[in-house]
C-alpha cells in the first residue's frame, strides 16, 4: 500500500518542481517547442480506465467493452446502484494526489483518454435530430485535472479515446457497439464528433497547460476492404483523413493555438494516404507495443517525420517489462520524440500503481467468468463500491521498480538498492528484494520482454506477473514471493551494508526443481562460495565461516546451472 509519509512527500516534492514547459506547446519542423522556443520532450502518462473502462485492465477481458461491464453490474444490482458506482468510480479513480504524484516521479504531462458520452448524449438518443446535447460531467472532470497539472506545470493532452459510435473493430478501446453504427457508418456520429471537437477547442482555447488535441485513438478499419479489420493493409485511408481535416476546421474556427495530434489507421501506424499536413501545427503520433526496442523498429515513423518535416510522439506505449521501458524510453529520447505511456493504474504490476483485488471483487468475478455463485444484490454493491474505493491512490499499492525504469534508469544504468539491507546478526534478505537497475546491472536474466507483436520471437519477459516488473520471474507461493524458472547464467544483486565486519553463516532458501541446479555466492566481486549445489528437498543451504567486511557489500547469487525456486537468505554473526 501508499503509504501516507510517501504521498506527503510527493505532495511536498510536487509543490517545488520548476516548471517543465512555459507557455503554449507549438511545432518548429521535427520538434515541439514551447513559446521560449526551447525543445519539449514530453514525458507522459494516460489514465486508461478512469473515463473508459476495458475489460482487462480490471480482469473483465472476457465481458470486454465497458457498456456490457455495466450492463453486467446492473443485472446485479440495479439502475440507481449502478449509477452511484460509477460517479464513485470517476471521483476515486483519478485524484489530485495522482498527478502531484506523477509530476514528483518526473512526468511532464498528461494524456486523458475521453469518453464522449460523458461530454455529450449518443446521436441515436438525440431529442432533436442533428442537434447535439451537452453533458456538464465530462467537462468539469476535464477542468479538474486540467488545474491539477496547472499546479504541476504539466501539460494535459485530450484524447478522444471512444468517439461516438466507436472508430474500430477492437471493440473495447473504444467501447463500441458492434450492433450500432460505428463512427464509419453514420454521418450524425461523424458530425458529433466533429462538435464535440468544437466545444472542447472553444472550452479551452486560452490555456496554455493544454498541450494538444489527440483527435482520433487508434482507428482500425477497413474502407477499402472491409475484411483488413486492423486497417494495417489499407493504402488511402480516405475516410480517416477526410474526418480528421473537417475535426481540424472545427477547431481552428475557435482555437489557433495548439497543437493538433494525427493517429493514422492501424492502431495509429498506418499513415498511407493522410499526409501531407493540412495545418501548420500538427504531430504524427504512432504507437508502439511488443516490438524491438532499437531505432529500425520505427524506422518508417522517422522517414515520415523527414519527408514531412513534422515532429513525431509516441502517444501510447507500455505493458511490458521495465526494461522494454527503459530501454524504448532511450530510444524514442535520443531521437528527440516525446511519450506517453499506458496506463497509470491497473490490475497488475507493469505500471506505477496497482489496483488491489479484494475478496468481494474476486467473487464477481468468479461469477462472471462461470466459477462461482451470483453474489447478493447488497454484497455485489458493497464490493464494488470497496473495489472503487480500491482505486484511489492512497489505496493502491506503488511499483518505484516502474517509475524507476522509466527514468532513473534511462539516464544512469548505476544499481541501487531495492530496499535497505542492514546486515547483521539474523538478518534477512527476500530473494525478491534485488537491487533497482537495469539487466546486467541490477540482475541478469535471460528473457527480459515480451515481443508478442514481433513475428518469430516467443519471448514472456515475466512468468510470475508478481510483485515486480523485471524480467526476473516471481510468484506467490506459500503466501510469499520468490524468484522462480531460474536458467543458467542468470543472477540477483543485492547492495547491502555491513554493521560489523566478522564471520558470518548465510542460510539460503531454495528448493531444486532439476537434479543438477547449483550457484555461487560472491560479494563485491569476491567469490564467498562456489559451486553450491541446490537440493531438492526443503532443506537449506548453509554455508559456514564466510568472512564480510564492515560498509557496503554487494551480495552476488548467480546460478552456474538453472532451476529452483529461491526465497531468501539469513545471516548470522559468529
């Protein structure tokens, strides 16, 4: 859990950060610069799940879009009770203590994926054919988190991640109807879209902590051949560009000022047939996930951006291991290219915060997935107002190895302690507990990233999905984390200190899951034990008389053969 010490400290670190940008961001050729005219790197963060919930963020894949989730909740406890869930959810999910939060971690914006139907009503629901009605909820959420990162001096990019009618075949991300007609298929959706685009552009033109319009997420269609349901193939993308150039017109009729962010088709990678510019202040966004890390991985992106002189963001990008972070992060920086990562907080640990499961929770969804009885309708509600209550930060519980990776360790590949190890007599160090760095400085692991997007690499990263994000692999058992599925070559380092020099008997906890497992043990370089073999009972292993000098000792564990499951390591002082 946050702890309360931690957030005051945040808070304090966030009221004397310097400003990370002055004035209104605005294009010059490749690069976004504010009206200093100084280069912006902007580094950012979305909040996925807080105005459009997608099933797996909150382990609900199987229900998928966020308007089957509610039609799923209502079923259980009703229309009114459903109702306060979701006001309960919009006022915890995302607070002021979040973005203090992030600017004190080092985020200098923010990207706020939009639901359209919390600004305005669906277009089949209109009283008055054509007309569009306004909803105040959507737009005083958006004027709260706006004065946040005001206070932070950080930049708030709107993202309209569900359009009206929904712009792709991936359902979830923006919660479509496939029954309805999609943004493509109706006109009254498209000219909606186009409104909304007005309004917010009118709402919000004189503040210069805005730091662009993202105006279409992740459109995946096919115009040309309805079968391309990514719209990876298409070569025109006619209807894409033609509504991106009228959303355009709309804002410039109100708002000179910023910055206008382009998502081709394809998830936001298939530019064919969009560009040329249309506007003199516009950014090529691309998103990125499951790929290599090096410069060729977006060699396309940066050929656009030299044919068109235009800058390029990486406006999405993430769910994957710290070090896919760090090292995509230095990537994208040391070609001058700005991010955004995905998401803020979730179930799960590849982000800066986690949502806890509680009990109530989990037996919804053991009921929605068929493994369980329907909770009561007073039960289900109590646990879904906690599991709300679960979302604000205060209650979740903070991954540093994340924030950690995404930029401490994209500047320095220098290891630091995880936690405070004191060596002295009966102490212990958690197996888990290895230092914070990058692979091969930190801990050496062999499978580092999933490169589930890249064809012919069958890569996890991490098996456990357990208490860290590296590609060490860690899961629960027996009610405590340990490091699992070791293979040869691969070590954890842990950077302790030594009260008092003398002779010391390590005890270490692991358990063999093959029959010739075995590891050394050194520190600070200097081989304490070699060659120790792993046994495949619950015994330990126990090694005698090793000698440790008094101040900082860089405990090494290296496993010469892989296999076993190690827990932890005991000193004591003779």
């Amino acid at each position: 859990m946050l702890k309360f010490h931690v957030i005051a400290l945040t808070l304090l670190l966030a009221s004397v950060l310097p400003a990370n940008g002055q004035g209104y961001l605005k294009t010059r050729g490749p690069v976004i610069v504010n009206e200093k005219n100084e280069k912006v790197i902007l580094r950012g963060m979305g909040l996925g799940g807080w105005m459009l919930q997608e099933g797996y963020m909150f382990r609900l894949g199987n229900i998928g879009q966020q308007y089957r989730i509610r039609e799923k909740i209502r079923e259980l406890i009703g229309p009114e009770k459903t109702q306060a869930f979701y006001d309960a959810w919009l006022t915890s999910h995302t607070t002021r203590k979040d973005i203090d939060s992030m600017a004190a971690w080092g985020f200098n914006s923010v990207r706020l994926p939009m639901h359209f139907d919390l600004y305005t009503i669906p277009a089949e629901e209109e009283p008055v054919a054509g007309q569009n009605t306004w909803l105040e909820k959507g737009f005083a959420l958006t004027d709260s988190l706006l004065n946040w990162c005001k206070a932070n001096h950080m930049y708030l990019i709107l993202d309209l991640h569900a359009a009206p009618g929904g712009q792709g075949n991936d359902l979830p991300i923006s919660d479509r109807h496939p029954e309805k007609p999609s943004l493509w298929e109706s006109e009254a959706n498209r000219n909606k879209t186009i409104a909304l685009w007005r309004k917010l552009a009118a709402r919000y033109a004189n503040e210069p902590w805005i730091g662009g319009y993202d105006i279409i997420n992740e459109p995946n269609w096919g115009f040309e051949d309805t079968g391309d349901k990514r719209g990876t193939k298409e070569t025109k993308n006619i209807p894409l560009k033609q509504l991106m150039v009228a959303i355009t017109k709309a804002i410039r009729e109100v708002d000179q000022k910023h910055i206008i962010i382009i998502e081709g088709n394809g998830f936001g990678n298939n530019y064919k047939g969009i560009l040329p510019a249309w506007d003199s202040n516009m950014v090529i966004s691309f998103h990125k996930y499951g790929n290599f890390t090096n410069a060729a991985s977006i060699r396309n992106f940066l050929d656009l951006r030299e044919q068109y002189n235009l800058p390029l963001w990486l406006g999405e990008s993430g769910e994957n291991s710290n070090n896919w972070f760090t090292n995509t992060i230095s990537m994208v920086e040391s070609n001058d290219i700005g991010w955004a990562w995905w998401q803020l907080k979730k179930i799960g640990i590849n982000n800066p915060l986690e949502i806890k499961i509680t009990p109530g929770y989990q037996a919804l969804l053991d009921y929605w997935n068929g493994k369980g009885p329907a909770p009561a309708a007073d039960e289900a509600y109590r646990a879904l107002m906690e599991f709300a209550g679960n979302t604000r930060i205060e209650n979740n519980i903070y991954h540093k190895d994340v924030t950690d990776a995404m930029f401490r360790q994209v500047a320095s590949g220098k290891a630091i302690p995880f936690r405070e190890h004191i060596i002295k007599d009966k102490a212990v160090i958690r197996a888990v507990d290895y230092d914070l760095g990058r692979n091969l400085s930190a801990y050496n692991d062999l499978d580092t990233a999933s490169y589930h997007y890249t064809p012919g690499v069958n890569t996890q990263g991490n098996r456990g999905h357990a208490y860290r994000n590296d590609g060490v692999d860690i899961k629960k058992e027996n009610n405590e984390f340990v490091v699992f599925n070791i293979e040869s070559g691969e070590w954890l380092q842990y950077t302790t200190r030594v009260a008092a020099a003398g002779n010391y008997t390590l005890t270490i906890k692991i358990k063999a899951d093959t029959d010739s497992a075995r590891f050394n043990i050194s520190s600070n370089g200097k081989v304490l034990a070699a060659d120790l073999a792993v046994p495949s009972d619950d015994q330990p292993v126990i090694v005698k008389n090793i000698r440790l000098a008094k101040g900082e000792q860089r405990i090494r564990v290296e496993f010469v053969r892989g296999g076993g499951m190690f827990s932890e390591m005991i000193f004591e002082r003779k």
